[in-house]
C-alpha cells in the first residue's frame, strides 16, 4: 500500500504523508522538547488538504474534484443504480439497473462494476439487490452490512480562551512549507501501542478543537472576502474589533508557521476512539422506502465497554501530560470524575466502516484482498466499507490509495 499513499497524497494535494514524532523535524521542531513526556502517550498528527482552487477552504471531494483532475470520467447524474442483476445463481455481473429521478429505467451492461457509494450505501445496495437472491448479492454468509463501525467522538474536557491559548502553543495547527506549497497539520497525543498491548485497549487519539466567537475578526473577513456576509456592517465592525489579534495571527502565520490566533468562546479537547468489529453492529434494510422505491438503510451501531474505557485511560493521560508540561489539566466532563463511563456521551464522525469487509476467507469477509466480491465476478467495492478495522484515524487518505490500487489492477486485468 505504501506507493499508493504517496499517490494519493499526491492528488489530494497534501504534504509529506509523515503522521508521528517524525513531523517534528520537518517542522523545525526539537523531538525530545516536542514529544510527549507522560508515559504510555504518542505524539500524532492529522493533516488538512487545501482545496488549490480555493485555498482559504479545505479540500472536498465529489464529481466537481473528479472532473477537474481527470479527462476520461463521464459522469452521469440523476441516474442512481437501484439494482445489480447477476445470473440465477448469483455469480456473475450481468448488468446494472438504473433509475432516473423521474422513474425511468434503463440497464447498463459494463464489463464490471466498482460499488463506490460509501460505507453505507455500498451495503444497502448489495442487501437491496434481492430480486433473485432473498439475501441480497454477495451474501451468502450473512456478512453484508455487519462489522459497522466509525471512529467515535466525545470530549475529555475544556479551557476557558484565555488558559486555551497556552495549550494551543502545545497543540494547535502547524504550517510546513513544502515544495513551495503551506500544508497543515494538526498534533495530537495518542495512546502507544506499547500501552494498547499492556491493557489491551484500542486506538485512540485526543485534539484541541476551537469553538469560535461569532465575532471573530478573522471569520468575520473571510465572510466579507468571499461576499458571502448575511450582515455587512456587523461583520465590518467585527473585522476590525480587535487589531492586536489580527497582528499577531500574521506574526504566528509568517513568522512561527502556527495558525493564524481566532476569538474563541472556548477550547474543546476532543478525542476519537477505534471501534471493536461487532457483528451485531450492523446496516439492515428497513420497511420505508426512498422515492426511487428502494428500500431505506436501517443502522444499529453500538460502542462498547472497551470504547470506554480506552477514551477514559486517555482523558487521565491527557491531564497528566499537561500537568507535566505545566500547564493546566483542562475542566473535565461530568463523566470523568466519578468514573460513570455508561455516562460518556459518543458522537459518530460520518465515516462509516467496515459494511463488507475485507478478509481471504470469504465465511469472514465479503471481498478479497483485491477487494472482488467474493463468489461473484465482476463486481468490485471500493471505500472504507471493505476495511477490516477502522482506526481512530479519518478514512480519506486510505480510501484514495486503495482506490488507486483498485484502478491499477482492473487496468492491468483482461476485462473483455
């Protein structure tokens, strides 16, 4: 997979595909003085892409990015797949079914198919395509739709802005210049392996999030910047309230390679958790159906006791490394203190995972390692449905390169 990355990144625009202490060096950073000093804790890093065309904003992915990076992809819109017909016995491609907005349909006989609809929609399609299989295409074992997972979200804690600035010296945004283009990347602290393995806990990683004033100076010049203001003359005022901030985001922007400094109404430490594949956490087909007269997913996603209590051996962790660091453990949430762990409340990340894993063994997984459905020809999956595991991590990045991996070998396969 490694080449692959660096493709993908590549097209993403991003920068050095480099997510550990290793950052540090690049960033002119000292490694010793950078890293974490708390035992069992990792430094980490996300990093943003930049959309080139629009450099104030990050990076979306969608058919406008498809068309503009490449010439030889048609897109057809209002054309949405509503059945995968294959032969009697299920184990062959024979044709796809497609149905416009207003009812019409129409077959399309390709060579095959990449499902690349996403970690719920790839599911919901096979388990719907029942017309000659009662369990849908590709699921003889009952796979289909289960092992849903995401990288859970929820808060260790908060600062006050004025506290959360010293924190952000720590943990806020860093710039790399790089082949002569600004990449961001945002640190982190993340449990170690080492720490996973000795209390068998799962991945997970904690950051600072900035909940911003609704008059930021900085928000409120974007918004008049990109003439996309509901109020001009409130935006104008906010603008230029505060001329201190202004200068030294500049000075932190040009001269520290740090985020530009915003007005905020407080400083969240967020974290997101790994999940454990559960089979039970599941994509089933519900009794509503869409305008198109598919049946619409149902989703049963559990977090279980292990989510827990890796997020709560972290939230300790947190606070015992900025006491190290002498600066302030941030204000807890109510679950913390007394240790009620049914009490912490999980918020998804809109990255589903896992709905037709990957495995050689096809009683443990829906694709192979070439990410072919297993038992019916023609018919590929791509996306973070196929992972096995889903990290803590955001999916994009490998999403990308397994695509491109796909690509590569359906080029170099005989497809006629």
């Amino acid at each position: 997979m490694l080449p692959y990355f660096d493709r993908a990144a590549a097209l993403m625009h991003l920068g050095p595909n480099v997510y550990d202490e290793a950052l540090w060096t690049l960033l002119g950073k000292d490694p010793p003085k950078s890293n974490p000093r708390h035992d069992g804790l990792d430094a980490c890093f996300w990093q943003f892409a930049r959309d080139p065309g629009n450099p104030m904003e990050f990076l979306r992915f969608g058919p406008h990015f498809l068309a503009r990076e490449a010439a030889n992809i048609q897109i057809l819109v209002n054309a949405t797949v509503t059945h995968i017909n294959t032969d009697p016995n299920g184990r062959k491609l024979v044709s796809l079914e497609v149905t416009s907005a207003h009812g019409r349909t129409v077959s399309i006989v390709p060579k095959v198919v990449v499902l690349a609809a996403g970690g719920i929609e790839n599911a919901r399609l096979l388990l719907a395509s029942n017309r000659l299989l009662p369990n849908g295409v590709g699921n003889d074992n009952d796979l289909v739709g289960r092992f849903l997972m995401d990288h859970p979200r929820t808060s260790l804690g908060e600062y006050a802005p004025r506290i959360g600035r010293l924190v952000e010296e720590r943990l806020g945004l860093f710039l790399l210049k790089h082949n002569g283009k600004n990449h961001f990347y945002s640190p982190g602290l993340a449990l170690s392996p080492a720490r996973q393995r000795g209390e068998r806990l799962l991945n997970c990683a904690a950051y600072l999030s900035e909940h911003r004033a609704e008059d930021d100076p900085w928000d409120a010049m974007k918004r008049l910047y990109k003439r996309q203001s509901q109020n001009y003359l409130r935006d104008s005022i906010s603008a230029f309230s505060d001329p201190r901030l202004l200068i030294s985001g500049i000075c932190r922007r040009v001269m520290g390679g740090r985020n530009i400094t915003h007005k905020l109404d407080r400083l969240a430490v967020d974290c997101l958790v790994e999940q454990v594949p559960d089979p039970e956490s599941r994509i089933t087909l519900s009794e509503r159906r869409d305008e198109l007269g598919l049946s619409i997913a149902h989703l049963q996603w559990k977090i279980s006791e292990l989510e827990r209590r890796t997020v709560a051996a972290l939230a300790h962790a947190f606070a015992g490394e900025m006491i190290s660091l002498g600066l302030p453990s941030p204000t807890p949430p109510g679950w913390l203190p007394g240790g009620d762990l049914d009490a912490i409340e999980f918020t998804d990340t809109a990255h589903p995972t896992g709905t037709t894993r990957m495995d050689e063994d096809r009683s443990r997984g829906v694709v192979d390692r070439n990410c072919q459905l297993h038992g019916v020809g023609g018919v590929f999956i791509a996306g973070s449905s196929v992972f096995p595991t889903a990290s803590h991590a955001n999916p994009t990045l490998t999403i990308v390169a397994m695509a491109l991996r796909l690509a590569d070998r359906l080029k170099d396969a005989d497809l006629r």
